[in-house]
C-alpha cells in the first residue's frame, strides 16, 4: 500500500521530466516522419510543404529502381561500414586497454601524440592519402575506404575514458589466477566495457555508413559506390525529383536506425548489469 | 599504485596492445599530414606545384584573405553559441533518462537518438524545407499569429546562422547524450539512491553527482564538439551555401572551396588554411586537457 | 544472444586484422575476404567496342547519352556498348582530374568525360596530359553556334563536342500577363525599364513575381551583360567597377528587387523548388535546360510561351547560360573509336538529338540537327509554340564575349554584392568595389 503510494508521488514528480522529454522526442521524430511522408508523395507537392501521406510510393520507387542500383549500393555501404567497425573496435579498445590500464607518463605522451591526429581537417590530408591509395591500387575497394578511418584518435579515447570505470583490482586477481594479458583483454575487458562496444560500434558505423566527401574521392566507379553517393546522384542535375530522393534517404537512413536499435539493448543490459 | 603491480612482461604487453592503433594513425594521418605541410610553402595546379615565392606567401596571403577571415569570426559565432546549448542540453537529456523510475525510456532514447541516425544529406535537405520562406515553420508561425507575413530565415544573416544552430542542436545532441548514457553506467547507482535518501532534489544531483562523475565524459564530448565545430562542412555546404552574401561560410568550406569546390584548385593555399585550422584546435583540446585533466 | 553477436564480432575482428596486417604492397588483390565482389576492377575499360563516360544528371545528360549509345549501336556498331559512369554532379569530374593530377595518375578517369563549359579552358591549361584533342574527328564545325566551340577550341584545336545548348530563354505565363493587361509582345524586345513596369503591375495584380532569380549564385548579371554584348572581363582581369553597363545592370536588378518584379531565392533548390515549382513566379529566364522544371508543374500547361530577353536600351536580347561537352581523356584506350562515336553522334546526328530531345529536354546546338521533325512540333505545355526550333534559332545569335576560367567566382561575388545592398545597405559602387578586390585578390592580381 505505502509502496504503491510512494510510486504514484514518484511519478508525479516526474510529470515535468515527461512534458519535456516528450517535447523533445516530438521536435526528434517530427522531421523523420516528414521524410517518411516525402518518399511517399509527388515531387511537385514535396516541394510545396506537404506533410501527409500520399499515393505516389510506388511510383517513386519505380523510378528509383529505374534510375539507381539501389541494391548495389546498399550492399557496398553494408560491406564497408562493417568491415570498418569490427576492424576499429577492434584495433581501438585494444589500445584504449593499453593505454589506460598500463597507463604510465610515456604512455600518456604517446596518447597527446596520437590526439593531435583528430584535429587536421580531413581537406587537408585528402590528397596525400588518395595518391597513398592510388599508389598501393587501393581505389575502389573496401581498403581504400575504411583504412583512414580505423584507427581514430577519437575511438581510442572513448576507450581510454570509459576504462577508468574499470575494476581494476579483478584484473590484479585475474593476474594471480595465471590469465596471461591477452586473456584479459578478451575475458574480462571486453565483456565488462559491452557498453562501450556497443557505443562505439554505433557511432563507427554510422560514421562509415554516413560517410561521403572520402568515398566520393576514392570510389571512382560507380559499381563501388555507396549510398550518400547514391543519395547524392539523385540530388544532382537541374531538376530533383524530391519524392524519389527522400525515398533513397528513407532507405540510407533504415540500416543506421536498425543498428541503433539492435545495440540499444546492450546499453539497457549493460545498465542494468551495472546495479546488481 | 598500478605501476607498482605491473612487471616487465605485462609493461611489453601494455606498449604491444598500442602498436597496431599507433602504428595505423602515423601512416594514415602523420604521414598526410607532413606531405599537406609541404604542400602549405607550394603553390600552382596540382599536377605541376612549385614551391612558393617568398616561401609563407600562403600563409601572409591568409590574413589579407577577408572572406578567409570572415569565415573564422563565422565559425567561432557556431562555437560559441552552439556547443555549449549542446552539451547541457545532452548530459540534462541523459540524467533524465537515466532515472529507473522513468517510464518508455527506451523510447524517449531512441526518440532522442534518431536524428543522429539519418544521413548528413537528407538531414540538411530536411530543415531547408522546413525552413523554407513558404515552409512548415512559416505557416506555424503565421497560423499563431507570432509573425504577419513569411520570414526568409535561410535568406538573412541573422536568421541563416540561426537555423545552422538549431539544425546543429538537433543532429548532435542525440549523439553526445549517448556519450553521457555510457558513462553514467559506470556510476553505482546507488549513489543516486543515497543522494535521494539524502533529499537532494534533481538539480542537486545533476550538478553534485551527475557532472563531476562525468567528466572524463564531459571532457571527451567537449574537445569533440570543439572539432567537430571548427571542421564545421556539410551545413553550412547543404543548408546555407555558405550565404547570404557568405555571411553564414565555414573555415572547412573556404577551404573546401578553394581545393575542390569552385574548379580552380588551389591546394597550396587550401593546406595553408587547414594548418591554421589544425593549430587553432589544438590549441583549444590542450587548454581542455589541462584544465580537465586532475588526474597527474 | 548478446555473447554471440559479441563473439562473431570478434571473430571477424580477428581474421579481418590478421588480412590488414599482411596488407600493404602485396594485398590489393587478394586480401579483401570482407569486401567480396566490391573489389571492383577499374573504370576504364580496354574492348575494342567498349567506351566509357562519366555524367552527370540523370534526368537530362544521361539519356541524351544512352540516345547516342543506342544510336551508334543501331546505325554503325552494333557490338557497341557504352558504360555509364554517374557521378553526382561537375564536380565530382573536375575532382577526379585534380586527383589524379596530383598523384600523375589518369588512370580512374573514363574514356570521355562529360565537362562544365566555363572551367575547361583552365583544365586544359592546368592538365594537359589528361586531354586528347578532337582533331581529326569527322564533325562539321561549322554547324555548330560560335559562341558554344568558344568554350572547347584551344589553341586553336577542338577539344570538345558538344551536347546541350545553353540558350537563355525567357519563358512568360500569358494568362497571368494578360490578367495584367499585357500580351507577349509587351515583353518581347523591350527594355529592361519598361520590364519593370509590367513586372510592377503582375504583381500587384496577381501576386506573382514577374521573374526569380537563385540570389547565391546569381545567373542574371552575366547573361544580362551578355545580350548587351557586354563581359565582366576586359583583357584577362575582372571588368566591373569601371564598366558602366554592368552598373547599370546591378542598379537595374536591385529596382527589380524593391518594386516586386524580381524575388531573388536563397539558393538554387529554393529557386527551382519554392519558386518555380511552388508557383510564385509568372516569369523564368534562365538556359532552356530549366525548362523540364517548368514543366513538373503540371496544372500550368498551355500557359506558358517563350520569348527572348529585354535590354537596357531594348530590342531583343540573346544569352546563353550552363552547358557542358564530351571530352575525350588520356586515358582512353581506343580514342579512334571515342571520336567516331562522338562524331557518328553528337557530331550531327539527326537520330541522337532527337531521342536526347524527348528523353532528356536535352536542346542541341547543332544548327542542321535542329532542323529535324522532331524540332518541328509544337509543344502543348508551351501553347503549341515550336519552342526546340525557337531556341535553336535564338542561340545563332548569341554574343561571344570575353570569358575566364574565374567565372563563377566572379558570379558569386556579384552575388553577394547585389545582396549587400540590399540587405546591408551598401551603395552599388561601395559592393561592387568590395566584388572586384575580393576577385582580384582570388585571381592573385
């Protein structure tokens, strides 16, 4: 009785918690359910602001398959960003383990090293790696795209942050139970900073996913590209079709959202692991 | 404490596990960025440069440049405005949602979330339709009687910065809030818990629990933004064109420009521009490290 | 669940590492276990009846050029087949040659590229070892409009053939006109300040623009200046504070603006999406290539008649604004069969123009090819008015006049100066000097 009384005055208290963040969602979602309502209407009335559903999907995706290989790129872009993601979470939390858990001055000066890497502009370093590529007969293929972006500054210190919150004193005892260091990494590194995989796998690969100025430079042939170059080839020319091109985003935008919420459970577990 | 513990092996093992990463950044980022710096002292087309005359021309011609130097005042106004707005507003989103008593938490997240999941293309698409003269947001505004007649947002300065903002706000805060959800995760709950039993209201907690503790977090997201905002491209590319009358270009944009975007390359003096790009951030991450940084 | 995703991840993460570190030199070809078939061999291609094209627009070079392939395929080859390389727009080709320049490597660049007209006498001059002249192609020069070979002769040589025809047309709705009190021929051959009248009063009568304008990369002042006859350039440098006519222009298009003839959109999308689709406007004036945007707006048809551009001192005005032609690369394998085909086709084709014509709306410039049946007939959007012969017909008039591989800078900064005054304020010499500084301080004079 008392349990459930003491419920309900939690919730109220929430309510201003609620408004807000429903609010928030609305102001979230309302443009994604605009691009929704866009793949599924005219060019001429998408254009003209209209934000209800219509009858011209079909169309639209005719016409999409008319004119782009949707399928092609879709699997470009997936072979790509995965590849790219296994490879840098990979590569990134072994050395943000490295780093933090062996941590020590040199370590660290080597880490303030590798950070000034996150702050060039990726204008700048375009050209010496394209002749890089061009030059190891990396253009076109999935080498050339994803190896700038494996090892990241960024990544590695995500990795490096999120390890303070490890126990370090299991892994002293794990020490004494005879585990060598690698088996540390994978038995018990690993699946404590789940969390952190799973953030960090969503944001590299949207990263990869997203990616564009880079794979416009690199992929020369249309049978290598992905999809915001897809995205972009409908955009181009001196008329766009707007309900065909919102459609093309729809599909960019699905596989991104599914990894969201696919890992989103593990953030959920990971939290909820953390209490008990 | 920890050092103490660690012998010779475990020491080798600690540098091998940083090889790979290390090994990958000096020749996929060092590497280009020596062969940019040279290139900064050259100018000429690309398939022919010569090293400049006198040897920093680029670098003097920079700050007679004024649209260079308009598009930095422009870039920091984003910075300055921006992040900050951001960041409170993501970790304020994460300390909610982090709260077990909260109901459809799942969904508020993934709500909050999705922006961050659709393409940079269709994102900017998306808002200069809303934002258009005859847009969604113009017949709002007219429909509450806010405003008489239709508002040209993306078409005058003010108005154009603002929308860049805003669209800002709405890509990114989803993105650092997953940040902020990480890393409250490593903090006990029952700190909260204790925190409540203790009386401590909300804003108590956010600001004597939720902040410290994130710090690290706080720190990582803050250097992000700062370089996400300085490399500022694609909105003010997508959303603005860099205009009206170049009042709304970035840093990223110039430069993009003067190496790609206009038909005549000039990558010497587009390098240039990139280093003065690479110093200012740098030293903006130092200053946050240190000032960051307790931990030494 | 969570393990298993955790542990097939791993695995991957393994053996995909193991790949990358054996990687370097030896590896293109074979270590690409996760990229599968995506290792794809390069663009260029080496058959003997094979030639590939990158373009741009599918909507209105694409089809022109599957009409060519078809084309060529039915009347001279017909083991003949042309591959599609489609980017996203110009740029994305004058990216590639400046890559590949820069790393002395032409060889991702197809056999023919499609070419912006304005940048490719300085892509020539910058990157001669990526161009193969036309010369010696079977094409009579002669049947093509001087102003549009200006662009692709270098050096006396013919680097390009051409595709589309960028005649500038000046389009009116003549029910909303006449709503006015005005016919067609109010509009045609007169001046710029009568223009402004009519505009004056559509407006107020219907509460339509007599015209828009994208502001951003504002097209107006150049293809202005050229019915007058006029350049932005004297003598290789930028001509604009000291020419009286392109003052007169600037003060022109900003009395336009402040009495409502003339609505100037933030950018390109906001010009054709908001304006012209979104019917605001009962005048457009831009290269014919606009008129496939006219067209998505279906209710309007039959409304709609072409006529050519006011002057400042009247009498009919002729500009041409945007186009682009094929160029052959240094890449490119079988230039022999490259040129035959561009010859066979773009060259003159009576069969080509006429499918790029209904496929694309692509206009040619090719005076005979512009004779044909096809060209003939009337088009019901535009009130029966044989608008493709029109067009032709008005393109043999175009001034050639000075031109410059700044050209778009230049258009922007004017751009911008229009805005500066008014928005912020600037008298029209006060921007106009602010454009000419920044432009001659972008050419490094």
């Amino acid at each position: 009785m008392t349990e459930y009384k003491n419920r309900s005055m939690i919730q109220r208290r929430l309510i201003p918690s609620y408004i807000f963040l429903t609010i928030v969602s609305f102001i979230s979602v309302f443009p994604l359910y605009w691009m929704i309502t866009a793949a599924t209407n005219k060019s001429v009335d998408v254009a003209r602001g209209k934000i209800v559903f219509g009858s011209y999907l079909m169309e639209n995706w005719a016409r999409l398959n008319q004119l782009q290989d949707l399928g092609g790129a879709m699997k470009n872009s997936f072979v790509y960003a995965l590849v790219q993601t296994i490879l840098a979470l990979f590569i990134c939390s072994l050395a943000g383990f490295g780093f933090e858990l062996y941590h020590d001055k040199k370590k660290d000066f080597l880490f303030g090293v590798l950070l000034m890497a996150m702050m060039v502009p990726g204008v700048a370093t375009m050209i010496p790696l394209f002749k890089m590529m061009s030059k190891l007969g990396f253009l076109n293929t999935v080498w050339g795209f994803m190896l700038p972006g494996i090892s990241t500054p960024f990544l590695i210190m995500m990795f490096r942050q999120n390890s303070r919150n490890f126990p370090i004193d299991i892994m002293e005892a794990a020490r004494i139970d005879g585990l060598s260091e690698v088996q540390i990494f994978f038995q018990m590194y690993l699946p404590v900073m789940k969390a952190t995989y799973a953030a960090a796998a969503v944001i590299t690969f949207m990263n990869a996913w997203n990616a564009y100025l880079w794979p416009r430079v690199i992929m020369t042939d249309k049978k290598a590209q992905t999809m915001p170059m897809l995205i972009a080839n409908l955009a181009a020319g001196y008329t766009v079709d707007y309900g065909v091109l919102m459609l093309g985003v729809l599909f960019c935008s699905i596989p991104t959202m599914i990894i969201f919420f696919v890992l989103q459970k593990q953030f959920t577990e990971g939290i909820t692991g953390a209490v008990k | 404490m920890k050092s103490k513990s660690v012998t010779a092996k475990q020491e080798r093992w600690g540098w091998l596990f940083l090889i790979p990463a290390t090994l990958l950044i000096c020749i996929m980022s060092f590497y280009p960025i020596i062969q940019a710096f040279l290139t900064s002292f050259k100018t000429g087309s690309s398939a022919n440069m010569k090293w400049a005359s006198p040897i920093i021309y680029n670098y003097s011609r920079m700050f007679s440049d004024k649209l260079f130097i308009r598009s930095v005042v422009n870039t920091f106004f984003y910075l300055i405005v921006q992040v900050p707005i951001m960041l409170i507003l993501a970790i304020l989103l994460a300390q909610l949602l982090n709260n077990r008593d909260l109901k459809f938490r799942g969904i508020f997240r993934t709500c909050v979330f999705l922006p961050c999941a659709t393409a940079l293309v269709s994102y900017s698409l998306i808002f200069k339709s809303l934002f258009a003269t005859q847009g969604l947001i113009n017949s709002i505004l007219q429909a509450l009687h806010i405003t008489s007649q239709n508002i040209n947002f993306l078409g005058t300065a003010g108005t154009a910065k603002m929308v860049i903002i805003l669209a800002l706000i709405w890509r990114w805060t989803g993105y650092n809030m997953v940040f902020y959800l990480a890393g409250l995760q490593g903090i006990e709950y029952s700190v909260y818990e204790a925190a409540k039993i203790d009386g401590a209201n909300g804003w108590k907690t956010f600001w004597n629990i939720t902040v410290p503790l994130l710090r690290p977090t706080i720190i990582m997201t803050f250097i992000m933004s700062i370089n996400g905002t300085l490399q500022l491209f694609d909105e003010s590319v997508n959303l603005t064109s860099g205009g009206p009358a170049n009042s709304t270009i970035t840093m990223s944009h110039y430069i993009y420009n003067n190496s790609f975007g206009q038909g005549v390359a000039n990558f010497g003096y587009a390098s240039a521009m990139s280093f003065f790009v690479f110093i200012l951030v740098a030293i903006l991450a130092i200053i946050n490290l240190k000032v960051g940084d307790t931990r030494d | 669940m969570k393990k298993k995703l955790l542990s097939v991840m791993l695995v991957g993460a393994m053996v995909a590492s193991l790949a990358a570190c054996g990687g370097g030199s030896s590896s293109s070809g074979g270590a690409a276990p996760a990229g599968g078939e995506s290792t794809v061999a390069a663009v260029t291609s080496g058959g003997e009846h094979t030639l590939t094209v990158s373009a741009w627009d599918h909507n209105f070079n694409i089809p022109a050029l599957e009409a060519a392939a078809e084309d060529y395929k039915a009347n001279v080859d017909p083991d003949f087949e042309l591959v599609i390389n489609e980017v996203s727009g110009s740029s994305d080709v004058e990216t590639a040659i400046t890559t590949g320049g820069s790393a002395g490597d032409y060889s991702q660049l197809t056999d023919i590229v499609l070419f912006q007209d304005h940048y490719i006498q300085r892509y020539v001059a910058d990157y001669p070892d990526a161009w193969v002249p036309v010369e010696g192609a079977d094409i009579d020069w002669s049947d093509f409009g001087e102003e549009k070979l200006s662009y692709s002769m270098i050096d006396g040589q013919h680097y390009g053939v051409p595709v589309d025809n960028g005649t500038a047309i000046f389009a009116y709705r003549i029910d909303l006109l006449e709503e006015a009190g005005y016919t067609l021929d109010d509009v045609t051959d007169c001046t710029w300040a009568d223009w402004i009248k009519i505009g004056e009063d559509v407006f107020n009568k219907t509460g339509k623009y007599l015209l828009s304008m994208d502001g951003d990369g504002n097209d107006l002042p150049y293809m202005m200046l050229q019915a007058e006859g006029a350049s932005q350039w004297k003598d290789g440098e930028p001509f604009i504070t000291e020419n009286e006519t392109m003052v007169e222009i600037i003060n022109v298009i900003v009395e336009a603006v402040q009495k409502n003839a003339l609505y100037l959109a933030n950018d390109w999308s906001d010009y054709t999406d908001q304006t012209i689709q979104g019917d605001m406007v009962a005048g457009v004036m831009n290269g014919n290539w606009i008129i496939p945007t006219i067209e998505q707006v279906a209710e309007n048809s039959g409304k709609w008649e072409i006529t050519n551009i006011p002057t400042l001192n009247g009498g009919g005005g002729y500009a041409a604004n945007g186009g682009s032609s094929l160029y052959i690369t240094s890449n490119c394998a079988n230039v022999d069969l490259a040129k035959d085909f561009l010859a066979k086709t773009f060259g003159g084709s009576t069969a080509t123009y006429d499918k790029a014509l209904k496929d694309g709306g692509v206009i040619t410039c090719c005076i005979s090819a512009g004779q044909s049946e096809v060209y003939q007939e009337g088009v019901d959007y535009f009130n029966g008015q044989p608008i493709y012969t029109d067009i032709v017909a008005m393109g043999a008039n175009v001034p050639v006049v000075e031109q410059s591989d700044y050209h778009y800078s230049c258009r922007s900064l004017i751009a911008a100066a229009i805005i500066n005054v008014l928005q912020n304020g600037y008298s029209t010499e006060d921007a106009l000097k602010e454009a000419e500084d920044q432009l001659r301080f972008e050419m490094g004079l």
